[in-house]
C-alpha cells in the first residue's frame, strides 16, 4: 500500500511509530556508547592508578639507593662539598647515568612588599618622565607571575641595575627584596640517562616531580 493511499490518520500514527522507532535507536546507541566510553574510562584510569602507584614506590627506591650511594661517595671522597644533596653518578662503562637534582623553590617574605613600594615609588618620581624606557624595564622586572610572587630571574635582572641610582628608596628597596629571599628545598628530583649507538646521551622521562 503506498503511502498515497493512507488516510491522514494512518499516515500520522506510521510517523508516530517512525518516530517511536528512531528514539528508540538513538537511546540504544547512546546507551551502547556510554557502556563502551565508561569501559575505557575504567581501564584507563586503573591502568593509570597503578603507574601512579607504581611511580610513587620508585621514586621512594631512589631516594633511599641516592641517600646510600650519597653516603658511600662522601666517605669515599667523590661527593663535592657544595653538592647540597644533587649529584650524578655513572656506571663504568660510561653508558647509565642517574642524577639527582635539588628541587628548590624562591620564596620572598612580607619584607618584600614594601621593597617594591620604595623601588615603584622612587622610579615613578625620578625616572618615568626623564627616561621611559629604562622606567618600563625596571618595573617589568617588578612583574608577579600569576601566583602573585616576584620571579627570580627578574629579581636578579633588577640587580644588574643595582649601582645606576643613590636614591635612598633604590637601595632600601633593593636591600630589603635581598634580605626578604630565601631558598627552599621542594625536594629532589631525579634523571635517567642511556648512551645510544650514536655515543650521545638519551633521557629517560619519568615525570614524578609532584609525587
């Protein structure tokens, strides 16, 4: 029977079956996607719960083989007195290296607000009108990054400008930002190198620094 021949009624409750049909499609495919989406997820991220877990404990190993090996070069006097904990050490063969870093952090104190109130103060009186460009690239070195502290390497830019001005508030101010900084050791990180055929040295990247 062709569709011409239906009456307005049949036509209706067809499409409504039509219609009735393709719902019920569409949930048996959203349905089957979720399944197959949540399955991955799980397998994913238990897989990825034990790397994690698994990274953790060897992070751990290497701290107490580092802490040991670091024993064993001070008494044998390979361990540089200004090591600070970070050192590297190499097999005999010159082809496995692990280093350890020392992971620090720069930290200033309160000291530091009114430093750069007194350096701000003093460039905005005698320098912006007399010299723009230098005013501008003294106080980008003032710039805090988005966790609101000054960065370190600008800090240490400014200082390279240290002897340029007598101004009481230049060198209170600068005092101060070095009085106010202090190092901290967030703790320590580690390096994994191999020598490939080619004789150069290739990482191996394990990322545990926020373990």
């Amino acid at each position: 029977m062709h569709t011409q021949e239906l009456s307005t009624a049949e036509l209706e409750q067809l499409l409504a079956k039509r219609k009735k049909e393709e719902r019920a499609k569409a949930e048996k495919e959203k349905v089957e996607y979720e399944k197959g989406r949540d399955e991955m997820i799980t397998k994913v991220i238990t897989t990825a719960k034990a790397l994690f877990r698994e990274l953790g404990e060897f992070k751990q190993f290497c701290h107490i083989e580092m802490d040991n090996q670091a024993v064993k070069l001070s008494e044998y006097g390979k361990l540089r007195s200004n090591s600070k904990g970070g050192f590297s050490v190499t097999d005999s063969e010159d082809t496995m290296r692990v280093t350890r870093r020392r992971d620090t952090e720069p930290v200033w104190d309160e000291r530091s607000t009114k430093a750069v109130e007194l350096i701000k103060d003093f460039l905005g009186d005698a320098i912006k009108k007399r010299d723009t460009k230098m005013y501008e690239i003294l106080m980008s070195f003032l710039e805090r990054n988005a966790a609101g502290e000054l960065e370190y390497g600008r800090v240490m830019d400014l200082y390279k400008h240290e002897d340029k001005f007598d101004d009481p508030r230049w060198k209170e101010g600068l005092r101060l930002i070095k009085e106010s900084f202090s190092n901290h050791l967030k703790g320590y990180g580690y390096e994994f190198k191999v020598k490939g055929d080619d004789g150069k040295w290739q990482n191996l990247y394990l990322n545990f620094s926020s373990l």
